[in-house]
C-alpha cells in the first residue's frame, strides 16, 4: 500500500519563521532535505520503494511504499533517522564551535536543533506522533493508540492557541502559531477519518507478512454475539492475526470466527450484528449443502 508521509507539512511554517534571517533559509532547506534523505535511506534498507521525492525551495519531501508492512522496530528506526541526523549536526557544529569561532557553526547548529525538536513534538503529522503512535501500540489495539494520539495532537493544537490569545492581550501576535495549530488539528482529523479504511487494508497486508516472514503472532479474544462487525474491525490488532470467539448469553462458544471474515462480512452485509451475521453464514452453508 502506498504510504505518504508528509514530513513537511509543518516544517514549512518553521522555513517561513526563519526566512527573514537570510542564509538561515538555505541552510534549513539543506538540513531539511537531508533529514529526508536519511529516511529514503533507511526505507530503501527496510526494503520500501521510493514512490515520490519533491524537491522545491521549501526543503524536500518523500513519500515510500509500503512503510505499513514494515516490524515495529523497522518503522521506528525510520521514523527516528531524520530527527537524528538533525542531532548529529548539532553535535558536530557544537563541537567545532568549541575549537572554531564561527557564526556559521553557530547557525547551522541552532536551526538544526530546532528541527530536531520540532519533529520529534508528538502531534501529527510529525516524526514524534508516529513514533509515539508505534510505542502506544505495543499496550494497546491500533484504533485506541490512533485515537490517543489524536487526543494528543488535539491539546498541543489547543495549547498553541492559548499561547497566541496570551500573546494578543500581550500586544505580541504570533500567526505561526494558530498556523501551525490549525495544521495539526487538520493532520489530527485526517488520520481519525482515515483509521477504519487503514484497518481494512491492514488485514491484506498480513497476507503479506506471512510471505515475507513466514509467520505472525495470534491474538484471540472473546466477544458477545451481539456486537456489530464494526466494533470488531475496530478491537483488531493490525500487528497480530485476530481470532474471535464469539459467545451467547451463557457464555458459551458458538462460533470462531478469523478477520478475514470480519471485513469479508462488512464488504457484503454492511454493518450487522454478530448474530446477524452467523445466521446468514448458517443459512449459506445450508443452502451449499442442497
């Protein structure tokens, strides 16, 4: 599946803070596309296909194949490599600068420190969301970790504009700042509209996985038959090949059912109950029978 990451929708606002400081701009567009180098890297290494690279006066932006059907760690350590270099030339021209005079080091430190901060702030659409995003889904199911994180995203996005209302009353007007609210609160909205549809296509993937790995955790879990394939869809956990044992009011075991049959039962019936859906499936095997 291909996978966008839009790791410069909000550094753009940080290029349009700095611009006015003349070579601090190209020196950001520099370090901006390098950080987005190091993730092509270490996708290419993980085995993603380069499906876009845009270059333009703002910095670079890339967009890979297939980052979803990479292992936790994988996706970490691609997530984490652009921040990192951003660190590591901090470090270098901290260090220099202790040995060189240079204002230029100085510079250059500064603007990639602040890069270094500024993605690793866990709000999305940022390196730090996704990060955190992966480190919540190793307790919890995909759906609550994306919707924790929409949480997050939504007090940082709130918090933002609390600052810009203080700064008004203060007589000092930031508009990056409800910008780059706005931003999150929109990145935040896109990807809570857009978990159900993930969900599905995660369930294809796994196909994948087994190909590539073969093999993938179980998780089992125990569900009411009066629970709709919707709410099913949403307790799946995308890492982990899901089967569901569905119970009556005496719970008792009536029915296994395995994920694929979950979508397969959304895809053709929409949203019905679990009794709903063993009845007809009853009645299918029924009328293969005759």
């Amino acid at each position: 599946m291909k996978k966008s990451n839009k790791f410069l929708l909000l550094e753009t606002i940080l290029l349009i803070i700095i611009m006015s400081l003349g070579k601090s701009f190209i020196i950001s567009v520099v370090s901006i596309l390098l950080h987005e180098i190091g993730h092509v890297i270490v996708g290419y290494f993980y085995g993603c296909k380069l499906y876009k690279f845009n270059i333009s006066i703002t910095g670079a932006n890339v967009e890979l194949d297939d980052v979803g059907d990479l292992k936790d760690f994988q996706r970490l350590n691609l997530y984490l490599i652009g921040p990192i270099i951003n660190l590591c030339i901090f470090l270098i021209c901290y260090c220099f600068s202790e040995i060189i005079e240079s204002d230029l080091l100085l510079l250059i430190g500064r603007i990639n420190l602040g890069l270094f901060i500024f993605n690793m702030i866990p709000a999305y659409p940022l390196d730090g969301a996704r990060i955190l995003e992966i480190m919540l889904s190793k307790s919890f199911t995909y759906r609550i970790a994306k919707k924790i994180m929409c949480i997050i995203s939504y007090t940082l996005s709130g918090i933002l504009i609390l600052v810009f209302a203080y700064g008004i009353t203060i007589h000092k007007i930031n508009v990056s700042l409800i910008l780059i609210s706005g931003l999150i609160i929109y990145s935040a909205y896109v990807e809570k509209k857009s978990t159900i549809y993930i969900m599905m296509s995660n369930i294809f993937k796994k196909i994948r996985l087994i190909e590539n790995y073969e093999y993938i955790e179980n998780r089992s879990i125990s569900v009411s038959y009066n629970n709709t394939l919707l709410n099913m869809l949403r307790i799946i956990d995308k890492n982990k090949y899901n089967i569901f044992y569905i119970l009556d009011d005496e719970l008792k075991v009536i029915e296994i059912l395995y994920e694929n049959e979950i979508i397969e039962g959304l895809k053709l019936y929409g949203n019905i109950s679990l009794k709903e859906y063993l009845d007809i499936k009853c009645i299918d095997n029924i009328e293969k029978k005759d």
